[in-house]
C-alpha cells in the first residue's frame, strides 16, 4: 500500500510493508544470512546494482528493509540504513562524515559515548570535536573553524532536557558548509522531524522511543539525500553494524504503537512534572512542558508535544537523589528510557560516568540530576510510588 500521503498512525501500521509469495499480514522474520542468486549472471547483477536482489543479509535484508523504508517515511527523509544499536548509528555518521584533520561541534549535553568515542578513539584518527551549548547558537559560531564539516546536536539533550533550535542551526550549517546531524532519539519523528527543519541527517537509537518495550537494542539513520545516504550505507555496511533480521521484526512490531504510546506516556510525564514541582523536597525539575522550562517557547515551536522524559534535582541533593532511587517500587532503577515502563536512573554515575566531572559540570550534568523516563502506566500510581519515595528522604 502507497502511505506517502497518509497520516502519520497510518503510516505507522502500514508503510514499508513487503508483497510476499504467501500474502502475510505483518513483515516476516528472513532468518536467513544469505540469498540464492538464480544464475551467475544474476550474482553479477546484484553485484554490480543492476539488480536488486538481496545478496547477504548485512548488505540487505527483507525485513531489515521493511523497517529501513518505514522510518524513512515517518521522518520525511531520502531512505533509511538500520544499525545494530543507536551507537552503531552514530560511529557510522562520523566515520562516513568526517576525515582526519577534520573537526566536530557537538552539543556539550548528548549521549554519553556520542562524545567519550569522539574524545577517546576518533581522536587517535586526528578528528577534532568540540562540545558546547548548541542551545545558544553564538556559542556554535565562535566554534567553527575552517576544518569544521560536522554540527551534531541532540534535542532534548540528555540528560539535561536543554534544547537547541534546529531551524537555527540548519541556518548556520547552510551559512557554513556544515552538514547538521540530529539525534532525535528522546522525540521519535512522531514529536519532531530534524529533516523538515532542514537537518541533512537524523539518527534513532531505536531502544528507547522507536521500539519502546525495552526488549531489543538497535539505531536507525535516515538521511534527506542520496550522496551522503550512499556514504553512510557503506561505512555501515563496510563496518558492520547492520541489524538482524530479528531485531528489524521486533521493532516494526514495536513501532505500530509508538503514537499511543508517546500521547500516553507525556500525558502521565505532564501530570508527573506538576506533582513534582509543587513537591518541597523538589529543588528543581525541567520538563519542556513546564513554563519554568528556559526553552518552552522552542519546545512549542519545533516539537508536537513534551515528551516524556524529564530531569530533576532534590534539596538533599546526591545523597537523597540515592535514597529516592533505593526507594520506588513501580518505577525501575535502569539506564535507557522510551520504553512502555517508567525508569529512573543517576546520570552522574550511571549513563555519564564515562565523562569527566569538570565536562560533566560545564554541560549541566550536576551530582544532583535524577532521570526520569515516565512509562504508560496509570499516573496516578507513578505519582502515588514518588511519594512515598520522596516520604523517606530528608528535606534540607
Ligand atoms: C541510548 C541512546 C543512544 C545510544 O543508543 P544504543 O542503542 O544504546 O547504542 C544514543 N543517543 C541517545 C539520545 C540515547 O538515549
């Protein structure tokens, strides 16, 4: 079925579907590592492109494909290249991307290895990164240099919820001849789509929002043009982050829902960010959907809703943020997030333990910094689980 004009649920359920030989409702699992080629002039043509056929299943694969084209439509890019996890995703970009003698500017605030494999291993290779607060794009300026090909953000950042205008940084990119990366992991393309604002790439660890039931690791990247696609494609392939078969029919399954799921999970992450803002032993919390939130404004602009992903900060500081963590029952003591439960985590020891404190404190990442992921259970007994958390804990 033809989705490009659908909405966005539709396309959800229906784009990438495959005609197979039996009919099948769903995207069936190829478990297969290799493909029979009809004759040897038909090995060669799918060597040399002249026909499509599938060769072996990191090049390509049915079901790979199916959720490939899938996430391509929902995010409005050229085509999509799936990877084995979200950091599969993001070395491929920057091996595809950048060159020795070439440099970076990354958001100070992303994914922890986003930036502990640029500072530690790209490095080894010449590549230079430097991290700022992309949220202020004066910042972005003053750190371009002539070498500069790359300008990485992630919005909302993690795990300090700031957020960078993309229109604006797609400005400079085009001014300056960079190209503009977006990890849109934290919205999923139901919340925000980097490309329609003028990103050349977006990429998806799709563990969290895209798949959303904490069962597989995987990435996704899709690009707005066929040369950097065509890049990037060959550093995946070439390195070998593809996805399995498997994983690609896990995250199609996953992924029918992912609207429910996010209109859900920000309703209850609304109603959650309220309770703890009146909260006492809340010394402070931001969620984009709060006016409290520096950006709000921005988040209205270039996202469809909050999200459900939030960080805060109790008046006992570590210590108590330890004692909340020991203390819920509902919510789980985990790194990730996205996924239909609600987890909480410490990024100070957990998700950013891998940078040092001097970077972690100049991109926002106090001790104090709780994460939370709020999940689709009923608010109430999330709320009703904070509480008596939150009971057990000093007020200082
Ligand atoms: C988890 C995460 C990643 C890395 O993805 P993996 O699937 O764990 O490799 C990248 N970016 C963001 C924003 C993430 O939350």
């Amino acid at each position: 079925m033809k989705t490009k004009d659908k909405g966005f649920n539709t396309k959800l359920i229906h784009a990438g579907e495959i005609e197979d030989h039996y009919g099948s409702a769903t995207v069936p699992i190829y478990q297969t590592s290799t493909f029979k080629f009809k004759n040897a002039q038909h090995g060669a043509d799918c060597f040399s492109g002249k026909s499509d056929g599938y060769i072996y299943t990191r090049i390509g694969n049915p079901t790979i494909r199916a959720f490939e084209k899938c996430v391509a439509e929902l995010e409005n890019g050229y085509d999509g290249i799936a990877t084995s996890s979200g950091m599969g995703a993001i070395t491929s970009v920057y091996m595809a991307l950048l060159g020795a003698g070439q440099h970076i500017i990354s958001s100070d605030a992303v994914y922890g290895p986003a930036r502990g494999v640029l500072e530690q291993d790209f490095s080894r290779f010449n590549v230079e990164a430097s991290f700022v607060n992309t949220s202020n794009p004066d910042e972005i300026i003053s750190a371009i240099r002539p070498n500069t090909r790359v300008l990485y953000i992630e919005t909302p950042a993690n795990p300090t919820i700031n957020i960078t205008d993309i229109r604006e940084c797609a400005r400079i990119a085009d001014q300056h001849k960079l190209l503009l990366v977006v990890d849109n992991t934290f919205c999923s393309p139901y919340l925000q789509k980097p490309l329609d604002l003028g990103a050349d790439v977006v990429l998806h660890s799709i563990t969290k929002f895209i798949n959303g039931h904490a069962d597989i690791v995987g990435g996704v990247i899709v690009t707005k043009e066929a040369e950097i696609y065509k890049k990037i494609r060959h550093c995946m392939v070439y390195m070998g982050c593809n996805m399995d078969p498997t994983q690609s029919y896990m995250v199609l399954r996953g992924l029918k829902t992912l609207g429910i799921r996010i209109e859900r999970a920000q309703d209850n992450a609304m109603q959650i960010a309220r309770f703890l803002e009146s909260h006492p032993k809340v010394a402070w919390i931001k969620y984009p959907g709060l006016k409290t939130h520096p950006q709000h404004e921005l988040a209205k602009l270039q996202m469809k809703g909050f999200g459900a992903m939030m960080s805060f900060g109790l008046t006992g500081g570590y210590e108590e943020g330890r004692k909340l963590m020991d203390n819920v029952n509902l919510a789980i003591l985990a790194v990730s997030l996205g996924g239909v439960e609600t987890l909480i985590q410490h990024p100070a020891s957990m998700t950013h333990a891998g940078i040092s404190k001097e970077n972690k404190l100049a991109a926002g990442i106090s001790d104090d910094l709780v994460r939370l992921s709020v999940g689709i259970e009923d608010a109430q007994d999330i709320i009703e689980d904070l509480e008596q958390a939150l009971k057990t804990i000093s007020n200082f």
